[in-house]
C-alpha cells in the first residue's frame, strides 16, 4: 500500500509518497502550479511521483490531499449566486455582522461586504426558543414560496441559519426538505446545525454561507480529482486534510467543504508535530514562508495550538482550526516603491509569471529576486531543473535602487530587511498573546522561502534555536502523509445545570458518534487506532469571553466536576497570569475531537555522508550592510552526522536553500534535521 500527501500552494505543488513496510524512505518533488486549473499540476506532479514509487501491479494508494481552492474562492470571491433562509426579522444579519469594523482607525472603514445579495435572503416565519422548544411552528408554505423566488434569481446554492437551531435542528432540516422538493435532491443546501452547531448566530450563518458559497467549485474538483486517482490505481482512495490539522474521506470533503478552508497549513502543523516528538522538540514556532504568504502558528508542551477565531478571507471560521496566523510577505511577493516607502506585498507574482529571476516573463522586483542578489539563492533550484536569471533580477531591481539612491544589490538587502520588519511586527504582538517568550522557543522553518528568511527572522525576535527538517519545501505535503482522520464533535450546554454525570454522558454520546464517522471514512483494517480528546468552552460567571479546556481524560471518566474546574484555573491562570479559585465556572460548549490513525513513517535518520566532503565552494552574501566574499556554501546530502558549520553560509538541496546568519552554528543533527544555535 502506497501512501501519498500532496500539498497544492500558490506557487508550487509538493508530493511526498512513502510505501507501507518499506522502511522510513520518503520520495518527494515539488512542481509548479498551475491556476486556476490546480489538478492539472496535481496530475503532472502524480505521474512523476508514481514513477518514482513504481508500485505493484494492484497496489493501491491512500491520498492525503490539502488544497487551496476553497480559500481562494472565498478570497476571490468567486462563487455560485447563494439564497439564505433566516428567521423572521433576521434578514440584515450578514449585514450587521458584529456591529463594528476591522479597523476602527480608519474613518473610511466599512463592514465587510457579504456574499450574499440583501435579495437573495429570506425571512422564514418560524421562532425556536433558547433551549429548542417551538415558540412559532415553521410556515412551510410561506418557505416554498421563498425558495420559487430564489430559483427565479438564479440562485445556486442554498444556506440555512435559523435562530437558535443549534439546540434543535428539526425547523432547518424542514427548511432542507422543502428546497430538495422544490429544486431537486441534488440542490446544494447547507445547514448551520449540522456543519457546526453552536450558539453565536452570526457566525454560525457566516459558516453555512461558506460552505455553500464554495461547495460547487469543491465537488468538482475534488470529484475530478477522485476519479483521477482511483483509475489510475484501482482501489486508492482519496482524503483531504482539514483544518484541524486531521483529515477527512473527498466524500466528506464535497459535502462539508468549509472544513478545508485553512487544510494546507494545517497539515504543515501537524507535520511539526510529528517532528517535533522525534527529536524531543516540545515548544515549537512553525514558519511556513510560501511563494505568497508566511504563516506562524505555535506548538506547546507537543500539543498544537487550537483556535476558534480563525479568519478565511475577512470572514469568521469559529470552527475549532490549527491556529494559524499570517504575518508577512512569500518568496513571491513584490516590491514597490509607495508614496516614498518601500514596501513588499501583500501583492504577489504568483506562479505565473512569478519572480523576474523565474524567466517567465516577470518584470516586477520580488522577494525571491532580492535573495537571488544577496547572494542567498543558488543559480539554478530543483536540483538544476529551474535556472535562475539574475540579469532578470538586477533589472526588476533597477527601479527600486534608483528611486532608494543606491545600487541594486543594497537594495535587495532592503527588500529583505522591510520583509523582516513586516514579519517581527506580526510575529512578536503573536507571542505576547500567549503568553510566550521567544527564548523559550524553537523555530522550525519550512516551506519554499522558510529555511531562506527564518534564520534571517530568528535573529531579530530573539530565538536562539532553529529546526529545518529534511525536506523543508514540502513539510505541508509531509503533514498530509502523516495526519489521521480526524473531527469535532460539539454542542452547546450554556444554561443548562451541568454536574460531571451530565458532561460524562454527553462525551458518551459523542463517542458513539466517533464511532460512526471513523466508519464512514475508511474501512476498518486501515486504522491502527482511535483516540479521544476532551474540549470544554469555559468562562467564569459574567466573563462576555471563554477559555477552550483540555479536560484530563479522568475527570470525565470519574465524573469529577471539581478536576474539571481545576483544569480551568490552570488554564486561565497560564493565560492571563491570574485565576480566581472561589468564583464560580459555567459551561458554554463541550467538544470532543476523535483521532484516527493509519500507518505512517518514522522519521528516518540521518543518511552517512559520501565520501569528498560536503563543501561546494564559495559565493558572496550580504547581511545586514555587510559584505562577505566568499561565504562557503555545502551541500546538505553530504553533511557527515553532528558536522558544524560557521555562518554565515548557505547549505543546499534539491528542493531548498538553507541560510546560516552571521552567528549562529549549524549542526546536523538527529533525523536528518539541520540545528542552528546562536553563537
């Protein structure tokens, strides 16, 4: 049995393919991306990928897939026309959203604009009360005609958020009912109750519209994808990672697509996750710096970062997501000279044409451009297979070195320092939001530019470590490789007395549900193991805001409400540096993650050098204003075990450049990884 992760990102789209019972071996390769048509680059790169594996006559595949279609549709804005049924008297809600703006500073600010047309919604004559109860019966007539009106304007997809529907969904699933009669049973409906039921109606009716708003454009390409990968293998099936940093059968995918709005970051976490246990690295700051974006996220105690105030676009997920947040500018990102400040991104160059150093016809400064001149960049990347014209680069740079008054390689430095700059101002405000000090941290770069720009990064928010594992531009496919199934299971209990009978039966239930789902995604001989994780939304009494809980695995068990507290204390207390023990604790949510796993590598060690040394020769760099001749550049492939370099040099793959700064020391270290410390 094979078992593949791809990785669709901007610029490039990255494989990593391993065989069951084979050993820890990964093949990898990256090729380039081709939008908007992403499974054609998705086909290219398969082909290339099976020819390396060479699998057996009937050898099947599990396909772990992370995309970013939904997320640039939503981006884009570029979907189907949606209707949206809400109670009786909502019908503003997408408009009001939460009353205020992103950016109260800015007086010409204004509220993000829907995806839904204000015509396209309808009042549904209908009332649940706060607990479930009916206080006005659903108006099933006056819903046909609503949904005739919304099929004469030409709507094609359909989302549903009624009030209070999350303690009781049978007036939304009426609501399902009458659209599925009236357009037909393969209308696109999407149900706030059953994607994510929790209270909180704006952001409960902005998760419907999603799903909705991407559903088509997922379910065809997901399916075209599908049937690609089980002709080509009789008998593979294809997953999607999610962004919950698990992952979910296509047929899961199609119909709930809002849960893969944030999947190939995810999937990057997890693969930092599985690294990090390895090598005994448990507190952890991930940088994935892509062709387009960075993006940071952090790794505690070994356990990932969960959020539920994820942002997709300028639009809430409050689902329970990898917690992710972008900081800066990718590999790709311009450079522009703006009202006497130089700036880069956040606009992009994109695959196509992409860097002026790619040769595609790219005019524009970039990022990769300014590490080409600094001296970071080899000439050619894909092990020779992407040349690089640095004429191309001194050109695209000429414009900004004039309008700085300087030559065009200070200027590359320049680029590089603002790009830095953007990155601190996000990265540090990040920490200090939980509570983290960078000392105590590890930083593990990945992604095309992330073993380029993360050293550079470490050395101005003042973290002494640095992790780059061996494939570091595909570690997000790598997270699909090794990623279980997974997915949340939730209700809301805010009001209700609650005793730990009542939070042990709930789980109880959960778990039979656990069951279920597990079944529906994989046939039972592919998991190796199942395992539950206990979430609990808790706040003190009056608190307008929750703290999300890992309930000890006991507490629950035993019926032990007192541990349940406790664990809130503890919680708040490592958060905001104080608990009040006295105060009484209320409930809002329960939520129960199950986890199911198949089999997957272990990391494989590191590789004896071959004979001649790792050394290369010598190119010049720029750090910082200053100038060094002949930095000394290895090749990573023959590094002999626990070899330490001096920075500044530069170490190169197949697939990725890795920068060693002016005092830091680079060691190979455990696993094939590169350790850098600072000197």
């Amino acid at each position: 049995m094979l078992r593949i992760g791809i990785d669709i990102g901007g610029t490039f789209t990255d494989f990593c393919g391993w065989r069951e019972g084979e050993g820890n071996e990964i093949v990898s390769l990256k090729v380039p991306s081709t939008p908007p048509a992403f499974e054609e680059g998705f086909r290219q790169g398969y082909e290339i990928l099976l020819e390396r594996l060479s699998p057996a006559p009937g050898e099947a595949a599990v396909v772990m897939h992370g995309t970013t279609v939904s997320t640039n549709a939503v981006i884009e804005r570029k979907g189907p026309k949606i209707a949206f049924f809400v109670t009786a008297g909502y019908r503003d809600l997408l408009e009001l959203q939460r009353m205020g703006v992103r950016n109260p500073l800015n007086i010409f600010e204004s509220r993000t604009k829907s995806l839904v047309e204000r015509k396209l919604v309808f009042e549904i004559e209908e009332r649940l009360l706060r607990g479930g109860d009916v206080a006005s019966p659903l108006n099933e007539e006056a819903v046909e005609v609503a949904v005739r009106q919304a099929v004469e304007a030409d709507a094609e997809g359909y989302a549903v958020a009624l009030l209070h529907s999350y303690s009781n969904p049978k007036h939304e699933e009426a609501v399902a009912g009458i659209i599925r009669r009236v357009v037909g049973e393969d209308a696109d409906v999407s149900l706030s109750s059953e994607i994510w039921p929790r209270i909180g109606e704006y952001e409960r009716a902005v998760v419907s519209v999603l799903n909705a708003f991407v559903r088509r454009r997922m379910n065809e390409y997901i399916g075209a994808i599908e049937d690609y990968v089980a002709e080509r293998l009789p008998g593979s099936q294809l997953f999607v990672t999610r962004s919950n940093g698990g992952a979910m059968a296509a047929a899961e995918a199609r119909r709930f697509p809002v849960h893969t709005l944030l999947s190939g970051p995810a999937s990057g976490v997890t693969a930092v996750q599985y690294l990090g246990r390895a090598v005994g690295e448990h507190n952890i700051l991930t940088m994935d710096m892509g062709g387009t974006s960075t993006d940071i996220s952090l790794v505690s105690e070994g356990q990932v970062l969960t959020s539920t105030s994820a942002e997709v676009g300028e639009f809430p997920v409050v689902m329970p997501v990898t917690g992710i947040e972008a900081i800066g500018a990718g590999g790709g990102s311009l450079a522009v000279f703006d009202g006497g400040v130089l700036r880069v991104g956040p606009q992009s160059a994109g695959s196509y044409p992409g860097p002026a150093c790619f040769g595609r016809g790219g005019t524009a400064p970039t990022l990769t451009d300014a590490y080409l001149l600094a001296g970071y960049l080899p000439e050619a990347l894909l092990g020779g297979e992407m040349r690089l014209n640095r004429d191309a680069a001194l050109r695209a740079m000429a414009p900004i070195a004039e309008a700085l008054r300087t030559d065009a390689l200070s200027a590359a430095e320049m680029c590089v320092a603002v790009a830095s700059s953007n990155m601190v101002a996000g990265v540090l405000p990040y920490l200090a939001r939980h509570g983290v000090d960078p000392e105590d941290l590890t930083l593990l770069v990945y992604g095309g530019a992330g073993a380029i720009h993360g050293p550079l990064l470490a050395a101005e928010i003042g973290v002494n470590r640095i992790l780059v594992p061996t494939t570091p531009s595909v570690f997000c496919a790598l997270g699909g490789l090794v990623s279980d199934l997974s997915h949340d299971f939730l209700e809301t209990i805010h009001g209700v007395v609650v005793d730990g009978a009542l939070i042990s039966e709930k789980f109880a239930v959960f778990e039979r549900q656990a069951d279920e789902w597990l079944s529906r995604q994989a046939p039972p001989e592919r998991l190796v193991s199942r395992k539950f994780e206990r979430w609990a939304e808790m706040r003190y009494v009056g608190q307008s805001f929750q703290v999300d809980v890992r309930l000890p695995d006991a507490a629950v068990e035993e019926r032990d409400i007192a541990a349940m507290h406790d664990a809130f204390h503890q919680e708040h207390e490592r958060i905001y540096s104080h608990a009040d023990r006295s105060a009484p604790v209320e409930f809002v949510d329960l939520r129960l993650r199950v986890r199911g796993a198949m089999s997957i590598p272990e990391p494989a060690s590191a590789r004896t050098a071959a004979s001649g040394g790792a050394g290369k020769g010598a190119r010049p760099m720029r750090f910082q204003g200053r100038s060094f001749p002949e930095a000394p550049v290895y090749q990573r492939s023959r590094l002999s075990p626990d070899q330490t370099l001096q920075g500044p040099a530069v170490i190169e793959q197949s697939d990725a450049t890795i920068v060693v700064p002016p005092g830091f020391v680079a060691r190979a270290g455990a696993f094939g990884t590169i350790l850098m410390t600072r000197s």
